[in-house]
C-alpha cells in the first residue's frame, strides 16, 4: 500500500464488553461472519512485514478489480499509486517498530483508476509464528473528492463577490468622472436619443441648463444629425463597440461650432450609449497652420507623422504612406484609435503622447501587427510641437527595427538552445559534480546545498544562502535576471514551493559582493507531502559563464564578417561538380540570388563567355588547384568585368565535391585604368608647358629688380641652390620671401620632385601637427580617416616652412628630430616613416631675440641657421621700385583688360620716396586699387593715402619705427579698427593679419582703444 503519514484521527474511547459470549456467538454462526467478511465494501486484510498479503476479504478485491489469488500473489507494493511507493516502504517500517500505524493509503485499480483509503492497522506477534499485520481501510475516494470540489464552489463565489464589489466601485467613478471632464459628456437613450444625464462641461457649452438639456434630444443639438448619420453611428457601433464622428453642435443662441463625438454602448441595468464630444474649432485653425509643415516632411525619407492634441493625424508624409499601403485620404483627419488597434492607442501611444504633449521628447519601442505585413518592431521618438498657445501638436518619427528584433530574438533562442544543452549534457554525466539546493520549508526560508553548491555561491559549508531567509541570514550575493534583482518570491525554488509546478531552465546571472557575475541556468521542483501539499523544494544549478562568453565572442565575430559582407563589393557563390549554383550571395547581377540557384553559367550568362568560364571552372574540379579568371558580362547595355577567384571545395576524403568563389565588380577600375592611359599622354606634353610657366610665373621672372642689395641676395641663392643645405630666408613681410625659397627649389637637384609650402601662422597650434606630421585613422576627435602630412608630401622635395617663429614650443622638439633623423610617426600612429627632404624656412621676426626670449628653442634655431639669406625690405632698395611700378601696372593693366601707356613724374616719385612698411606686397596692392581707379591711359594713383614727404621738418628722435606705427594707425583708423577681411588694415597695408597683429603689439597698439592716435 502506498501510505501516507497522513493527519491523525479521532477515534472514541473503547467501551469495556465482555467478549465470550460474543466469540462463542460467533463460532456458533460462522455462516453469519463469513458472509460479513465477503461482502463487506472495507478492505479487511493479514499481511507480513515483507509486504505480501496472506489474506484479503472479496468485496475489496472485486471493487480493485483483482481476484483473491491475484491479490495474493503479487507483492502489496504492485498495487500501490507509483508516486506514494516510498512512503509505503516507511510504513512497513514504522509499524514493524511501534505496532500500530493510521493514515490513508493510495492504491490503484485494475482499469488505473486511483482509490483513496483509510486504514488503521495492528501488529500480532502473539500466537504466530512469524509476525503479521492485520488491518482494515475504508474507502474515502468520494468523500475526498468532494471536499476538494467544495473547495473550489468557495473560490468561485468570493471570486463573483470581489467582481461585483470592483463593478460598484468603478460606477461611483464614473460619476466622479463624468462631472470632472473638461469634454462635454453625455448618457444618451439609444432607443429614443434623448439625453439622460449630462455634464457640467455639456451644459456650459451649449448654453443650457442641466434640467433644461435633460428635456433634449440629441437632434435638438445635432442639426446635421439624421437618420444616415444614425445608421452609420448604429453601424460603427455594432463592428467596433464604438464611434467617432465629427459633426456641428447648436448653441441655445443658436450659433454652431464644429465637434468631434466618441460614442461608445455602456450595458449596466439595461444598454446606454455615452458620447464624449470636443470643441474642435482651435483644431481646425491649427490644421490650417499644419499645411506648410506638411509640404516640408513630405519629401523626407523618414516615416513622419504630425498628431494634435486631439490624436488625430495632421500630416503623414510619403514615407509613412508607402510603409503602411495607403493612401492620405485613409489616414489624415482620423483618430489614431481608428488607424491604429484601439487596444495599443489606449495602452500605449495616448500615454507617450500625452507625456511629450508635457514637453518632453519621448522615446519607446514597441511591437506592432499590422494586417497584411503581420507583427513588426517599431522605433518611435516623440518631439513636442510649439503652437500660438503652447505644445499643440506632436511630430513622430517611427522607424521599423524588425530586423534588429529579430537578430535579438535569434540571440535569445540561441542562449536558449545553450541551455538545453546544458541541462542533457547533466543528465549524460551524472558522475560530473552538480550544484544541488533543497529546503525543507515551502517558504524555503532555509536552503542548503551539496558541496558543489556552496563553492559555486561562495559561502561556508552548512549555512542558511536562502533570499527568502530573515535579514541577518541572508547571503551577500544578488539574483539578477536582464538586468533587474529578482524578488526572493519569483526565485525558481520559491516559485517551485509555491505553486506546485516544476521550474525548468530559468537562466539567473548571480552577481557577487566582489562584483563578479556568474551566468546560470536552474531547475526546481516541489517536494510534496502525503496530501499532495508543497512542504519544501529541490535544485540544481548550472554555471554558464565561461559557455556565454564564448558565445558572445561567436556571435560577435560572425555579426561582423556578416556586416562586411553585406556591404562589400564582393560576390561570394558555391557550385556542385555540374557546375550549378547552389548558393551566392550579393551578386550585383539583374536576376535575384535565388533565382540563380540550380541553375548552370549558360542558364545565365551569354553562351560564349559561360562556355569559356566553364571550362575554367571544370579544370578546378580536375586538378584541385584553385585559379583566378576575369568574366566579361553585358547588361543592361554595358560590359561589365568581373575578377573571380575559384577555389575547390573538399570532403573528409580529400575528393573535390564542389567549387567556392568570391567575385568583385572591377569594371570601374579597369575604365580608369584606361582613362589614365589616355590621360598620361597628355600629361606629358603638358607638363613642359607648365614647368615653363611657372619658370616664369614662380621663378626668377618674379623677382623684380637690378638694386646691389637684391642682386646680393641672388648671388646667395644660386650659391646655396645646388646643396642640400638648409636655408633661413630672413625679411620683413611682402620682401618676396616664398619667390626666393621656389627659385632655390628651380635651381635645385630636386626640381623634379614636390615643393610644398606650409604658412605655420595660418593653422591653429592645435592642427599644426596633424598637417605636418599627417594623423591615423580614430588619432583624435574628427579623424575619421588617415591624413598624409607636409613631411611626407615632400619626400624627395623641398618643404617651405613659412612663418617659422610662429611654432608652439610643444612642437619644435619633433620638428628638430625630424630635422636630424629624417623620419617621424603619424600623430596616432606606431609606424617610423623615413623621409628625404630639404628644408627652407622662412621668418619675418627676430629669431635670435626670440631665442633669448625662451620663446624659440635654441638648438631648432641653430639647426635651421645653416645658410641665412637676408631679403632687404623695399626701402633699401628705392632703385627698384620704378621697374617693380611699371611691372605691377602691366600685369594689372592686363588682368583688367585696359590699356595704361603713362605713369606721372609726380606719382612715380611719391612711390619711390614712400617707405613701404609693408614692402613689394603692399606695392602692388596700392598699384592694383589705381589701376582700378584708372579710366585713361594715364596711371590715376590715390596719392592721398600716401604721408607727404619732404614738406615737413622731421623731427630728431622720428625714427623709422615711429613712422610705421603712425602709419599703421592710421590704417587703422580709415578701416575703423577692423584688422582683416577686404576692407580692414591688413588688406590696406599689403600686410597678412597675423603679421599686422604681430606688429600692433610690439607697437603697443590696441585696436578697440578710442581714439586711435599716435
């Protein structure tokens, strides 16, 4: 028997009998007792401790649906419900140790039918030979389903008593609410649509009283409501359990304003309908205004939609349009609850919405099914909308990011399958050490563990590690699940003992005090006591971590190569031994990539080219030895050429089964191979003509003069040209310092290579290094791809630095390494470049004071200091200024098309007698505005800009520094202090920006002080 150590019953106290005359009556009739014992529905039964019955009454036998023999000879065990087999064992064993046992017994019948017994059962060891059970068990089956059925009666009616309850209190809100809208609300009579209750707002709004407008009907107020519209309302209603319409409401004083009216049935004692109707008229007005907004995000690529306060759609653009399969007319001017499923708008959006129509962008996803594309996940961001009286419409951009689900969904399932296997792979090693937990409380306030368990939470033999425990007992780690600490009532062991059902693959990430965090997937399941009850639970757990660590990095590393592909320019294809395609991947062909599958090259391409490439192909299938081949296809009127590598596909045995190939499209480059052919050619006639001009344009053509000063500096240059010494052209600004360092490069060895220039004043200090050194790829914010530097542009060349002094003190350090080393890095970059150049440098400052200043590293300066050239300014040589007049007047003359054959004697002598702070350059920019102003042949100069000369005492202590400050200020003056740009100083003085600014503060000039003056 399967026996439970059930709940003790009742039995009276045994009254005192005086049992001979009974047993004499007794074995006087024995027909009387036998015929008690067979037909008595009670088990009455003799067993031994083994478990066998040695006696058994009929009736119970018949009603097990079993003969007397059968039941004897077959151990008690076999007639046990399986689940109550282990608590039979414990029977024989208690009533073998104290004599007697109660309880009720569980047993199975022949049809599998589970009867319930209960039975009181003695030990005899008196008079026998071996010890025996006698017993008897009543049938209590009926009686236990019974009570279980009268159990669920009760649940059933405190269930309807707690709905009604809910029903009352809902209806009380209801009132509350209907006079606390803001909407006009009315209970309409369906039958005969008068008005049975109304709000506040109702009465407000139409201008009448509430006894008066309970004497209405709804066509009082509705003038365009008639028996279509009622139809249609009536129809709306029966498909949806709701209506919206928009119509026109009549005030008292008869004047009309448009609404919008949600009908819905309401069924309490009998059927109402409520209408909730809005004032829409400041709608309407903000429909209009929506107009222009619309023609804006008509044309966007992203799905936008414009909704107003009252949900309704204002604006859909065509990419909305497109996305959903309607059309404008479908969807603008209705409510969201009727484009949308009405469940998710009164869920979901009407509360986003309402949240930005509160000024706050909002944010969500959320999973959406459509009719005709089924389920589909959905990025929306909300961005609240300014109107004349504040946030008036919301503008919605939705994105489709199904895909991206999806690829989660996959991860999901994937970590899923992980799981299972994790839980076969427990079952197949048993001998493998397991984390096994148990409590024996159906709180499970207490849970220990097997060895493994322990070590696996980190905690000491023997203690207490349940979440469920008291406060001082419980452990230090955390249960977490996507990110979020699990309640200690929602633990798998928790839910198990709670609810009776098993708990399988729960994964849990267990994070430590240490903050280490270890992935595990868990089983629970109840343990049950003889009633069936929950008295505690058993589990196992499985560590997982190093198992989803590898995964992720699997994942990762194909999500990348996936990406790659996808948007790579290559094709990548298999083929069976027939040379037919059994997949491809991104083809760039016409047909699609399924369309392709099963199919030969001549099935696809023209019959030629697949013939060649076949025989191609069937070489690689012979041999075994990959190979490369070019196709040459034509589509869609173009040949387009392919660079196709083919590469045999093997089995275990080593046979060629198939062909793998990866193709790429290099029509393109082949074109611009050709291009480039055509164009050398060109080039290289070109390139005399063009060496010739810049001879003339950049070369000694440009440097203007016969003075002994110039001539010197000359004599420098074709001294110095021929090495590869370093050269420091020194001068002020406009001396012709870049002509000098291009004529050095002309006459150098290396005329044949690059001459690049760099003005170092002109770039930001924090960009300088990155434009001489050049950047990697990610080196800094704003690099997003790799930069090649002056340094290397001018390998084999020269590099002209100009501004020189004008270097951070952070940069003249890798500088001089360049300089002495002749190889540098990227800025980023670990790879050492080695580079061959000769450098000119070029400085209007003093670099010796500058040096003395520590504002100039001395051993840079000497580096550079190899070979000085000084440029004389303008002013030391006034012989030249005639010629370089008549040469600045020709160019110009000829740049404006006009004819100047005469310069005055007057003029040409201001010009020479003029100091020219601002030397050849601020020349020929005085000289280009009088061409400008030149009508005739006969050069007009605006002399007045010039300082008379000569008329005036000079003083004593007028040096030529006080000259060029005044003449500074007042350049400054005639611009308005306004330093750059096309009308201010710099541009009047010939000068650059950074040079006038210089000069204005070693001038001790301020700009912004008023007046400007000497």
């Amino acid at each position: 028997m399967a026996l439970h150590p059930a709940r003790k019953r009742h039995f009276p106290d045994e009254t005192p009998v005086e049992w001979d005359p009974i047993r004499r009556a007794l074995e006087e009739n024995e027909d009387w007792y036998r015929d008690l014992i067979e037909h008595s529905q009670d088990l009455l039964c003799v067993h031994d401790l083994q478990g066998r019955f040695l006696s058994v009454n009929p009736g119970s036998a018949r009603l097990l649906g079993y003969t007397i023999e059968e039941m004897l000879q077959k151990p008690m065990r076999d007639f046990i419900d399986p689940q109550f087999r282990d608590q039979f064992d414990v029977y024989l064993r208690e009533i073998e140790r104290t004599g007697e046992s109660r309880g009720v017994m569980a047993m199975v019948t022949r049809s599998g039918e589970q009867r319930i017994w209960e039975y009181h059962n003695t030990l005899r060891t008196e008079g026998v030979a071996t010890p025996i059970v006698r017993g008897i068990a009543h049938d209590v089956t009926e009686r236990v389903r019974a009570e279980k059925a009268q159990r669920a009666t009760n649940e059933e009616l405190a269930k309807a008593a707690r709905e009604r309850e809910r029903m009352l209190h809902e209806l009380t809100l209801f009132r509350t609410l209907l006079d606390q809208s803001n909407d006009a609300i009315e209970v309409i009579d369906p039958e005969t649509l008068r008005f049975l209750d109304v709000n506040e707002k109702a009465c407000v709004e139409l201008g009448y009283s509430r006894e008066r407008l309970l004497s209405l009907t709804v066509s009082d107020i509705a003038p365009d409501y008639d028996e279509s519209s009622r139809a249609e309302v009536e129809q709306q209603l029966r498909e949806r359990g709701f209506a919206i319409i928009e119509g026109v409401h009549r005030r008292k004083d008869g004047t009309t304003f448009p609404v919008e009216v949600n009908l819905r049935k309401v069924r309490l004692d009998r059927e109402y309908v409520v209408a909730v109707s809005r004032d829409i008229t400041a709608r309407r007005r903000a429909e209009e205004r929506l107009r222009e907004f619309e023609r804006v995000v008509e044309n966007l690529e992203e799905m936008i939609v414009v909704v107003d306060r009252g949900y309704r759609y204002v604006i859909v653009n065509r990419a909305f349009l497109s996305y959903r399969g309607l059309t404008k007319e479908q969807v603008v001017g209705r409510l969201l609850g009727e484009v949308l499923n009405p469940g998710v708008f009164e869920t979901v959006v009407k509360e986003k919405l309402d949240e930005c129509f509160r000024g706050k962008v909002v944010s969500y996803e959320l999973k959406y099914k459509y009719p005709e594309m089924g389920e589909r996940d959905l990025s929306l961001t909300y961005f609240p909308v300014e109107g004349s009286a504040g946030i008036d419409r919301v503008a919605c951009i939705l994105r489709d990011i199904t895909e991206r689900k999806r690829a989660e969904q996959a991860l999901r399932e994937s970590e899923a399958r992980e799981s299972a296997r994790a839980k076969e792979l427990e079952t197949v090693l048993e001998a493998v050490p397991v984390p096994v937990y148990i409590s024996h409380d159906a709180e499970c306030r207490r849970i220990t563990g097997n060895r493994s368990a322990y070590e696996q939470l980190r905690i000491a033999g023997g203690k207490n590690f349940s979440k469920s425990a008291p406060p001082e007992e419980q452990p230090g780690f955390r249960v977490m699940q996507d990110g979020v600490e699990i309640p200690s009532d929602l633990l798998p062991m928790q839910q198990a003992a709670a609810t009776g059902e098993p708990v399988y693959g729960r994964a849990l990430t267990m994070v430590f005090e240490d903050g280490t965090e270890r992935e595990t997937v868990v089983n629970a399941v109840p343990l049950l006591d003889e009633n069936g009850e929950p008295r505690g639970a058993v589990g196992a757990s499985i560590d997982l971590t190093e198992l989803k660590q590898a995964e992720k990095a699997l994942r990762e590393s194909e999500e990348r190569f996936r990406v790659a592909l996808k948007h790579s320019p290559i094709a990548v294809f298999n083929q069976d031994r027939d040379l037919r395609y059994t997949w491809m991947y991104n083809s760039q062909l016409p047909l699609s990539d399924s369309e392709k599958l099963g199919k030969t090259m001549g099935e696809i391409f023209d019959p030629a080219e697949a013939a060649r490439t076949a025989k191609v192909r069937r070489r690689v299938l012979e041999t075994g030895v990959g190979t490369r081949d070019v196709m040459q296809l034509t589509y869609s009127g173009r040949k387009r050429y392919f660079d196709t590598t083919i590469e045999p596909v093997l089995d275990s045995s080593g046979a060629v089964i198939g062909l793998t190939g990866a193709s790429m499209d290099v029509t393109e480059f082949r074109e611009a191979s050709e291009a480039l052919r055509e164009a050398k050619k060109k080039l290289t006639e070109e390139k005399l003509y063009l060496e010739q001009e810049i001879d003339t344009e950049l070369g000694f053509g440009e440097i203007i003069g016969q003075s002994k000063a110039l001539q010197a500096v000359m004599k420098q240059v074709a001294k110095v040209a021929a090495s590869d010494a370093t050269v420091l052209l020194l001068g002020e600004t406009g001396t012709g310092k870049e002509l000098v360092a291009r004529a050095i490069h002309r006459l150098s060895q290396r005329v044949d290579n690059s001459f690049i220039k760099l003005n170092c004043a002109a770039i930001p200090s924090g960009l300088l290094e990155s434009e001489l050194f050049g950047n990697e790829k990610g080196a800094f914010t704003g690099a997003v791809s790799r930069k090649i530097g002056r340094l290397e542009l001018a390998d084999k060349g020269t590099l002209f630095l100009d501004e020189i002094g004008e270097i951070s003190l952070a940069l003249q350090p890798k500088l001089l390494r360049v300089l002495q080393d002749q190889e540098f890095e990227r800025l980023g970059g670990t790879q050492t470049l080695k580079v061959d150049f000769r450098l000119i440098a070029a400085t209007n400052r003093d670099l010796a004071d500058v040096v003395r200043q520590n504002e100039f590293r001395s051993d840079l300066y000497y580096r550079l200091n190899v070979f000085p050239i000084r440029l004389p300014p303008l002013r030391e040589r006034r012989e030249d200024i005639q010629l370089l007049v008549e040469h600045f007047v020709q160019k110009c003359a000829r740049r404006m098309n006009k004819s100047i054959t005469s310069i005055p004697k007057k003029t040409m002598d201001a010009l020479i007698q003029w100091e020219w702070p601002g030397n050849v350059r601020e020349l020929e920019n005085f000289i280009e505005r009088s061409v400008i102003l030149t009508q005739g042949s006969v050069l007009v100069a605006p002399l007045s800009e010039l300082a008379p000369i000569g008329g005036e005492e000079k003083s004593v202590d007028e040096t030529l520094e006080a000259k060029e400050r005044e003449h500074i200020l007042r350049a400054l003056r005639e611009s308005h202090g306004q330093i750059g740009g096309p009308k201010g100083a710099a541009m009047r003085l010939g000068l650059k920006r950074t040079t006038l600014q210089s000069k204005m503060k070693h001038f001790g000039i301020n700009p912004r002080k008023k007046p400007l003056g000497n």
